[in-house]
C-alpha cells in the first residue's frame, strides 16, 4: 500500500538509493553465475563473461548518475502543492525501475512504439473536436481552446496536447512522475540530453545478449519555452472541484488515469464539473484499478466498462468506442509482456448538472 505522510524528499532518496543497491546485488549475482562457469563453458559464451559484467556495471552507474539528479530536483525543490497534499511513496515492488521504464515510454523514441497508438487516438479527438475553434481563435487573436489533463504522469500527452496550439493545463499526484515530468522540462532544451539504460538488470526473456544494456536516449524532442503545459501538483479530485473550475475547459483527456482514482464515480462527475456543454473527454487506458489505495482516503471502486460507461453517460453522450490492446511502460525487447485492453472513448458533454461538487 502507498504510504502517505507529511513532505519528506529524503524519502524518495531513500527509494533511489535502496534501488542502487538491488541493482549492485544484481550485477554481483550475475558476475558470481558467469566468472563461476568452467572455462569449457566460457568458451561457448557468444559474449565473454567479464565484458558483460563490465558493460552491466557501467549501465547501473548510468541509471544511478541520472537518478541522483532527480534526487537532488526533489531535494531542492519546493514542496510541490505548497505541502497541503499528503504525498506518498511510489507503490509496487520495484518503483524505480517502473520509472525508468516510464521515461522510456514517455520520452524516448523507442517508447514511440508503445505511447504512438494511444497518443495518436487522443489527439485525432482533440483535434476533430477542436480544431475549427482554434483555428477561429488564432484568426481573431481569441484564446486558444482549453484542454485539461488530469493524471498526466509525466506530462507527456499534455506536452503534446500543449505543441499543437492549445491552451493545455495537467495536474500529477505523484511525486516522482511529478518531478520527473519537471527534471523534462529543465532539462531537455536538447534533444537526447540523458542517456539511461533502464533494462539493465531484465537479464531473463531476452532475444539477444546486449539487449538489457541498450540505451536510450532522451527526450527525443526538444523541450522549449511555450510548449511545456501548465502542471499543478494535487489530485484531480480536490484541485478541480472549485465554482471556479466549473465548465472551464474546452476538452479533458486522460491516458491511463481514470482507474487510479480513489472514488471513480466522482471522477466522472469533476470531469463533468470542469468540462463546457459541448466539450470533449477523451480517453484510453485500461480499468486494471492496480493502484493502492488506503481506505482512509477512497472507496477504490473498481467499476466495469458497462458500469463506468453508464456513469459517464449521465454527463456526456458517447460519440466512439472501442476496445485496443496495448503495453504500459514495458520492456520492447522482452520475451515476455503484459498486454491490457484498453478503453478508447470519445464523448460529448451534455447540459446535466453534475451534482455534489
């Protein structure tokens, strides 16, 4: 279960640290295996033994010099939401390298192949939705239309959102998707300013031997100024259930979001808040509902397709939906995959009032 406390960056240090040291223990693993063979056995080796173990060790340096440099933007950093949001430690048995993953995913060319279809689907919405209106604003020196996403992980959609002309806003409660999503932003004016080799220590399911040492470069887009979208720190829930939110945004987009609330059928309902008659969700990701919730915080629904598209259609008319399946921060060179189906939907906002928020 996550844990929420009170600020505390020396927290996530600590996780990065205790992922350095599972990783040495890993390297040491496979060097005790490979330096343990008998020299018959060395000999068919395709790769030779203490140049593997030097190539991993190398990798692991790599992935810990660029997680001391999100430590240390965490450690610096002010406490995002101003300290009024309980934060937690990244849930799951290895967070760190789920992150690393996710950076893969999001910023670097070969996580492309895995984002392409999802991303593609969202903004072909936005864009059908919306790009008259933008057009018309941009002719008549208006605004550009308002698109909001919540759960924005590392900001990635709402960068991409935000580079074809619109007016995008994001807010991320998690701590180190949050700060990974600002390490992009200050860091990444360059196209491939961080090298990471995320797959180093996935030495199973492999298709060839150097796989796991690969690097990949990011961000493989430059990151400069006015295309980076306005990211708030907070749960979606509490940042956005304001008067002053109401009927504010043109379109709401989210990407494997919905199923991390604590409470789904309010979620609906402060996208229904925040959304104009007329306006647009969009969404892909799976109902999977694997993030931990403490009871103290939410009831953790876990809905159906058939119940959450009737909740839904309280405040919006599904226009498209379909089902597709899809990978989340995985390792494209493995044998061995978790594949989700996910829910793709479109939907228009109708004129109901969206009650309690």
């Amino acid at each position: 279960m996550a844990d929420k406390r009170k600020w505390a960056p020396a927290l996530y240090a600590e996780a990065i640290h205790h992922y350095g040291e599972h990783s040495r223990r890993e390297v040491a693993r496979v060097k005790r295996n490979l330096m343990g063979l008998s020299n018959d056995d060395k000999a068919s080796l395709v790769w030779k033994a203490e140049d593997q173990i030097a190539k991993m060790e190398e990798a692991v340096q790599a992935n810990l010099a660029f997680l001391a440099t999100l430590a240390e933007l965490i450690r610096q950093g002010p406490a995002p939401g101003g300290g009024k949001h309980p934060t937690e430690m990244p849930g799951g048995s290895n967070p760190i390298q789920a992150l690393l993953q996710t950076f893969v995913r999001e910023w670097s060319a070969e996580g492309d192949g895995e984002r392409g279809e999802c991303h593609a689907l969202l903004l072909d919405a936005v864009e059908d939705h919306l790009k008259a209106q933008k057009e018309e604003a941009a002719a008549s020196g208006k605004a550009a239309p308002k698109v909001l996403v919540p759960g924005c992980g590392m900001a990635r959609i709402a960068f991409d959102v935000q580079s074809r002309g619109y007016d995008c806003s994001a807010c991320e409660s998690r701590v180190m998707h949050y700060f990974a999503g600002e390490l992009i932003r200050k860091t990444g004016d360059k196209p491939e300013a961080h090298r990471i080799q995320p797959f180093v220590l996935n030495t199973c399911n492999r298709f060839k031997a150097q796989d796991h040492i690969r690097v990949c470069p990011m961000p493989e887009v430059a990151v400069t100024e006015g295309t980076w979208p306005a990211v708030r720190f907070g749960e979606f829930l509490t940042l956005y259930d304001a008067a002053a939110e109401r009927a504010a945004y043109d379109a709401v987009v989210t990407a494997f979001a919905v199923d991390r609330s604590s409470n789904i059928f309010r979620y609906v309902r402060t996208v229904a808040h925040v959304v104009r008659p007329g306006g647009l969700w969009t969404n892909f990701g799976p109902l999977a509902y694997d993030t931990d919730h403490d009871e103290g915080h939410g009831h953790g629904l876990e809905l159906s397709w058939e119940e959450l598209r009737h909740a839904v259609s309280h405040f919006f008319e599904v226009k498209e939906e379909k089902f597709v399946d899809s990978l989340s921060a995985a390792n494209g060179e493995s044998m061995m995959q978790t594949q989700y189906c996910c829910i793709f939907f479109r939907a228009v906002r109708n004129d109901a009032e969206s009650p309690g928020i």
